[in-house]
C-alpha cells in the first residue's frame, strides 16, 4: 500500500512541480520507509518550501501539547506557523506575504471526530480559498477502517475546535474524503487536489497496510489506543481520568474515589460486544495543559478496557455505557468539566455557554440523557437517524472501495 505521500514521490510528482508551497504536517508524515517529508521533498527538489505550519505535539513530534507562537525551525531554517493561526483573520495574509501557490497537508488520521487535524485542514483550506491558493492533500488509512461510522452528528451549535462541522464521531472517512465533503457543503470552494492512496480498501485494520504506525500523539501510541480512544475521549469532559501520562492512555479511566473491582464487574455484567474490562489502578503524570493534570500523583482506581473483537466492538456505545456507570459510582463526586483554554466554541462564533462534553459529543443530548437517567442504549439509539442521514451524505464523497 502507498500513502498520498509515496504516490506524491512516484507516480504524482508534477503535481508539486515548479511550485512554492507551505507545507502542514507532523511526526507522522513518513513515507513508507520512513523518511520524513521535508527530508523526501528536499530530495526529489520538485516544489521550494517556503514555510510551515506545525501541528499539535510539533512538526516532529518534539513539542507535546501545543507549539502557539511562530518561530524558526532549527533544523531547517524556516519559518514555522501554529496551525491553529489557520483560523484566524489574517491565515490568508500570511499565504499571499509569502506568495505560495500550495498549502501541502499529510497527517495520519484517528478515525474520530475529537482529533483536531482534520479541522486544522479546514481552517488551511477556507484562507487559501481567500487567497486563491491551492491545497494538496497526501491521503492516508483512516485506522478505524472506512465502514464503521458511530455516534452523535456534530449539531453546529455545539462546534468547537474538537468539532468544526457535521461528522459523527466515528466517520469511516480519510482525510482526503473529509477535505471534499467540506470543500462543497460548506460552500469553501478552495482549489483542492487530493492524492489518492494505492492499494488501501475499507476494510483494511491498518496493520493490513504494511505502513509503520509513528504514533499520532504521545498519548494515542499504539493503533489499539485509537479504537478506544473513538469511545472514551468523551471522558475528557469529566473530571475523571482517561490516563494520560500512564502507559495506556484513554485504555484506562478512572479516579481517586472508585471502586476498581466493583466497576469492572457492572461492565462486564452488560455484555457489550467484542470488549472486556479489567481492574485498572494508576496514576497520571504531569500533562503540558491544565486539564491534563487530573490526579497527578495519585492512584486512581477504575477499569481497564480490553478490546477482543474490533468487528463488533463499539466505542461510542461502550463509552456511554462506562459514562453511565462511573457517574452512577461517582454520586455528587461526578463532574462536568468546563472547556480547555483555547478550545472554546465562542472562537468559531458560537456565543452560547457549552459544556467542553457538549461539543466533544456533539450536542447536550448525551449529557442530559445521562443526567436524567435515560438508559444508555436510548441515547445510542437516538442518533441512528442522523447517522443514516451522514451515511447518504458522505456516498458521493468516498474515494476508495
């Protein structure tokens, strides 16, 4: 299998021939034998990178958290962009100062809605449509596959930087798809190429790839951690942990207050396919931002997921579940937790006050189901209709078979 990138290298390079581009990318942006795309790019010397646009965790992974000021890349000596100034006023200033005629994205994708690249490539693809710039897209797998889709259509009133439009939680989409969807339901009208990748059906787990998984954060290591992750990043609007700083983050939750044993049998006495749950004890080391820290230095107590079928295992619905529970546990302990600085909805013209949950699951249907006792599976089922919709909507978009 070849990612956008190999295909960019190999059969695609005059595509980039002769032009001046920006280049938006991160540690996962490797070719297939591993050589990073600055390196590949310089070698083949078809396209003059003017500068950068660094993603969360940094453009080689060596910043976790947020790199929020512009400076210069030591290794290269250009100038390097947050990525989140693509959604500012002045994004497509910065383009036409530097007269590029590309904004080049790769970025492995996580298959869930929370994780923000996607919408990082949003925000790049509405300045260049501004500044009549084009955007190149170097496609790769979606980790999930691309045929499981579940959760909670994102309503726009709950959009945030965890959520800038309507997509489920879990969407089966690459981000070549998503680039297309957006581009022409949200009337961007960029100049936009999408790379296509070689070789990657539907229905491949990424292992099947053949492609080295770099890790896609410091706390999503392991293609295993994205599965759960899918379910339980919803747990980051708690004040319970999701185990950062711990070997296993968002494979275990739990806090202070817990009965480990206890929660993993009320787990396991609910059957939910193609998981397990274990006692989970541990304690969460020091994050880079505020709402990292929970417990740090602390034992927390809770469970374990263990994923045993990823055909039949649903995170959303498991994650709900585990909410259901931990909050019943929890009694007044439970908490709702406000947003992350810097993630507020109010930047994306939202003016109402929302829940960080709120937007990481879409709307304020699964918080008030769950706070008004309604049954987990009754919210699950509540979003099937907007799901079957997103599934009509997303056919004209699918590049792969």
């Amino acid at each position: 299998m070849k990612s956008g990138l190999d295909i960019l290298l190999t059969k695609r390079r005059k595509a980039l021939k002769g032009k001046r581009i920006a280049v938006m990318a991160n540690e996962t942006s490797v070719t297939r034998h591993l050589a990073p795309i600055l390196d590949a790019l310089a070698k083949v010397g078809d396209a003059e990178v003017a500068y950068l646009y660094g993603l969360m965790n940094g453009l080689r992974g060596e910043s976790p958290g947020y790199q929020d000021e512009h400076h210069v890349d030591e290794i290269t000596g250009l100038a390097v962009y947050p990525s989140y100034s693509l959604s500012l006023p002045d994004a497509k200033d910065v383009m036409r100062e530097h007269r590029i005629d590309a904004v080049v994205f790769d970025a492995q994708n996580a298959g869930a809605r929370y994780f923000e690249h996607k919408f990082h490539m949003c925000f790049a693809m509405e300045a260049a449509a501004q500044a009549d710039v084009e955007v190149v897209i170097l496609d790769r797998p979606n980790p999930l596959g691309g045929l499981r889709i579940e959760g909670e259509v994102l309503d726009r009133d709950f959009r945030s930087v965890v959520g800038y439009f309507e997509i489920p939680n879990v969407h089966g989409m690459t981000h070549g798809e998503l680039a297309r969807m957006f581009n022409d339901e949200h009337n961007v009208g960029c100049d936009l190429t999408v790379l296509e990748m070689e070789g990657w059906r539907r229905s491949m787990w990424y292992e099947e790839t053949g492609l080295f998984w770099t890790g896609i954060s410091p706390n999503l290591p392991k293609v295993d951690s994205v599965f759960v992750y899918a379910g339980t990043c919803l747990f980051e609007g708690t004040n319970l942990s999701v185990g950062r700083g711990t070997t296993s983050p968002f494979e275990v939750i739990g806090a202070p207050w817990l009965d480990a044993k206890a929660l993993a049998a009320e787990m396991n006495n609910r059957k939910l396919p193609g998981v397990k749950f274990g006692e989970a004890h541990f304690v969460p080391s020091l994050g880079p931002s505020a709402y990292m820290r929970r417990f740090v230095k602390r034992v927390c107590r809770g469970v374990r997921i263990y994923v045993t079928n990823r055909k039949t295992f649903s995170p959303v619905r498991t994650a709900v579940h585990l909410l259901d529970v931990t909050k019943t546990a929890s009694g007044e302990k439970f908490k709702w937790t406000p947003f992350p600085e810097g993630f507020r909805p109010m930047e994306f013209g939202i003016e109402k006050e929302v829940l960080y949950i709120d937007t990481l699951a879409g709307s304020d249907g699964l918080r008030n189901g769950l706070t008004s006792g309604i049954a987990p599976d009754e919210i699950v089922g509540a979003w099937e209709a907007g799901l079957e919709e997103f599934r009509e909507r997303r056919r004209q978009y699918l590049l792969y078979r």
